[in-house]
C-alpha cells in the first residue's frame, strides 16, 4: 500500500440525544452546590474544592508535570555553559635532566571559556517530545477538575447521608414516644383486668425494637460528621456541621442537554483524549529517532600563564566541531521504543473510546435514577399515609376493646418501616441528584478541546498516526 493511503479509526458515535432524556434543553450544571438551598451544603461544597488534601495533590501534580514540560523541551534551545579555571603546575627537575643540576620548573595557567551547543531538530524528534511533555501537563489539570469534581459529589453525598440520618433519628424517637404511650395505656388497662401481661410485653418489644434503632443512627451521623472534616481538610474537632432535614430541602432537576456537549463537560473525558494527543507526539518522537542526530558544539575561551594578559585579544581561541550520529545496530532497542509507544497509543485510544461510552452510560443512568426515585417517593409517600390511617384506626378500635394488640403491633411496626422507608428513600433522590450533576461534569466547562483525527497509517502495521 502507498503511504498517503489511510483509514479512520472509528469512534464511538456520539446520539442525537439522551434516551431518557427526549429533550434538548439547555444543561444546567454550574451552580449546582446552591441548588440544593443548603447554606451549609454550599460551604462545605466550596471548602472541599479549595481544602481538600487529594485536590492539593491534584494540583502539586500539575506543577510537576509543567516542570517536566520544561526539562523536556530544553534540547530545543542551545545549551550554554561557563567555565572558569587557573591551575598551577611544578615540574620534577629530575625529570627534565638525568645529571644535576635539576631545576624544578613551575608554570601558571589561566582560562576562562564558554562552551555551547545545539543539535539540530531535523526530523522533530525534541519537538515532538516538548510536545507530548506539555500536552500531559495540559492533562493533569484535567486530572485535576476531574479530582475537585469527584470530591464535590463526595462531600454532598456524605452530607445528604448524615442529614438523613438524622431524620431517621427524629423519626425514630417519635416513634418511641408513640410507643411509650400506648405501652402506658396498656399497662393501665392491665390493672383494671381488660388487658394482659403478654399484651404489654408485646408492646415492650414493639418499643424495645424502636430504641435499638437509634444508636446505629447517631452512630452515622457522628462518622460522616467526621469524614466531612477531613474532605475539607480539617480535623474532626475544629469542624462543626449541624445537618438538618430533608424535608428543608429542595430536590433540583437538573437538564442533561445535548450528547455531543457532555463530551466537553466531563474532565475525565477531556483528559483522555489529551493523553491520547501526547503519547501520539512520543510515537512520531520514537519515529524519529531512527534519523541521523547532527549536533553543532563551539568552545570560545582566553587562555595565558599571566593573569594579567587573560583579557588580551590575543589570549583568545576557539573550537568549532560539527557531529552526526546515526544508528546503524542497536539490538533492535529503537524499534522495541517505538512499538513500545506505538501500543501504548494504542490502549489510550481504547481509554478515550471507553471514557466517551461511560459518560453517556453515567448521564443514562443518573436520569433513569432521578426520575424513578421521584416516582418512588410519591409511592412511599403513600404508603405512609396509608400506614397512618391504618395506625389511627387500629388504635381507636383497640381503645374501644374490638382488636387485640397483636394487631396494633404490626400496625405500628408497618407505620414505623414506612416512615423510616420514606426517609432513605427520598435520601436516594438527593444521592440521585448529585450523580446526574457529576455524570453531566459537575460544572466543569471547556471552550477548547485538543483537536483530535485519529487515522491508521497502512504502512507500519498497527499503528496510530495523524492526531493534529
């Protein structure tokens, strides 16, 4: 085949639009830390993207690699050096004479040089890995959002947990005061003869039941409470969240907008195709090592036995030396460097292929979750009235002697899970929520991305060349 012959790698292709989503609208992403009408939620949200130590990590790593950019675009730039030297040197009179007398003879040098060099870029082997230096640096930032973004989704999903909880903490004391009572107005229908003890023991179970429930509860709410602090980069003692209910809160509804615009949104995605775009420079930089190096050296310098003549015009010299290196046998070591690079472009493309599928599988997801989790709470909701009328009723009834407490007990047991349900439930809906807003970016936004055309070079099998 001719080398200009070339086929496109395919890549995913991108939908119209989102399946659970028949919409286009606009997305609505970049606020959403307030979304919620949570002052508390909002500062944490923000603490954690300043505070939290993976994040600062995150960031360290983005000075290291733009360091490393800096190294590796340095054979691009002729390299100067100054050297400076005075030696003195005492000869053996011996050494100069085989009979005496021997006079020893001592000699003072002084030099002061400059020495340069550049090696010509040709076939663009430095440039291209100047190139493939700076476009990973470029990826760790991505690296970086990506990181602040799943710490976001982290603290909220912590925070909504331990707001839950301690709803199920409220619940789960009313619902002991409820037990309570009616456990008293058994124990006074017992003295007159119109209950038994195996009634209030039941209820005492029912009540006993409700207690233990609680310290699990709080149990949670002290650990997330803790965890929190520490993904806003505090100790557990100087960080003070109070939580609060559910119920104070709003559920957004976030819009997911167009397939072809989530590809922008998601840093992870961004940053896999930069990856990509680099190590396409390393294999063109592994190509070209396989061309002749010509490098250009020159070492201007003084030199005299008198310091005093060091400057003189006449103490000058020079070297000028011109060199080309070219490998002829290097036990195949260029060739394995190449193919070396030429499969690891190979596994980031798969990458980037994979990172296109799983964002518009977690944007799927997140609006199949979002909007059946509202329909769920509606349900339970329901249930829970329900639950209540049957409570009421059965209650009544047991106060006019008609049913036994055997019957109250699972009235009240099927109210007390109803309500508890209803409660993790709606806790699921908020979870929900926060996974839609980090499948969609989690407001993360990008005017550019590195232009990408991924095309297969016929001529050197299984190989990825032509990302501009």
């Amino acid at each position: 085949m001719l080398d200009d012959e070339k086929a496109e790698f395919s890549l995913p292709e991108t939908p119209v639009k989102f399946k659970a989503e028949p919409s286009r609208a606009t997305p609505t992403v970049a606020n959403w830390p307030k979304s919620f009408g949570s002052a508390e939620l909002a500062k944490l949200l923000e603490w954690s993207r300043t505070d939290n130590f993976d994040v600062a990590a995150a960031q360290a790593r983005i000075t290291q690699a733009f360091g490393l950019a800096k190294s590796a675009a340095s054979p691009l730039y002729p390299q100067l050096s100054g050297n400076e030297s005075a030696s003195r040197t005492t000869t053996s009179g011996t050494s100069r004479s085989s009979y005496p007398p021997f006079f020893q003879n001592t000699a003072t040098s002084y030099s002061l040089g400059l020495s340069a060099s550049y090696t010509l870029d040709l076939f663009g082997r430095n440039r291209d890995t100047a190139q493939a230096a700076d476009d990973n640096a470029i990826a760790s930032r991505y690296d970086r959002d990506a990181t602040i973004v799943a710490t976001l989704a982290t603290v909220a999903t912590t925070w909504f947990n331990l707001v839950a909880s301690q709803d199920r903490v409220r619940v789960a004391r009313d619902n002991i005061k409820v037990a309570a009572e009616v456990l008293k107005a058994l124990q006074e229908r017992v003295t007159v003869g119109t209950a038994t003890a195996l009634d209030t023991a039941q209820q005492e179970s029912v009540l006993a039941t409700q207690r233990a429930s609680v310290p699990p509860l709080e149990q949670t709410v002290e650990q997330n409470r803790n965890l929190l602090g520490v993904l806003v980069g505090r100790t557990p003692e100087t960080t003070l969240v109070k939580g609060g209910s559910l119920n104070s809160l709003r559920v957004p509804r976030p819009r997911a907008g167009l397939p072809s615009q989530l590809l922008l949104r998601r840093p992870d995605v961004v940053s896999a195709e930069t990856k990509l775009v680099a190590q396409h420079a390393s294999v063109r930089a592994a190509r070209a090592a396989f061309f002749p190096t010509i490098g250009l050296s020159a070492s201007p310098s003084l030199v005299s036995q008198n310091l005093a003549y060091l400057l003189d015009p006449r103490a000058f010299s020079a070297s000028l030396v011109q060199s080309l290196t070219a490998p002829i046998f290097d036990g195949f070591n260029l060739q394995g460097q190449l193919e070396d690079n030429q499969g690891r472009e190979i596994e980031l493309l798969q990458d980037y292929r994979k990172a296109i599928v799983t964002s518009f599988s977690d944007v799927e997801n997140a609006l199949i979750a979002e909007r059946l989790t509202a329909e769920h709470e509606t349900l339970q909701r329901q249930a829970v009235d329900a639950a209540r009328r049957a409570y009421t009723a059965t209650l009544a009834r047991l106060r006019e002697g008609t049913i036994d407490v055997v019957t109250l007990a699972s009235t009240q047991t099927t109210l007390f899970q109803a309500e508890d349900l209803l409660i993790q439930v709606r806790l699921t809906r908020f979870l929900a929520a926060v996974t839609l807003f980090q499948a969609l970016g989690g407001g993360f936004t990008i005017e550019d991305s590195p232009g990408l055309t991924i095309v297969a070079d016929p001529s050197v099998p299984e190989t990825i060349v032509g990302a501009n």
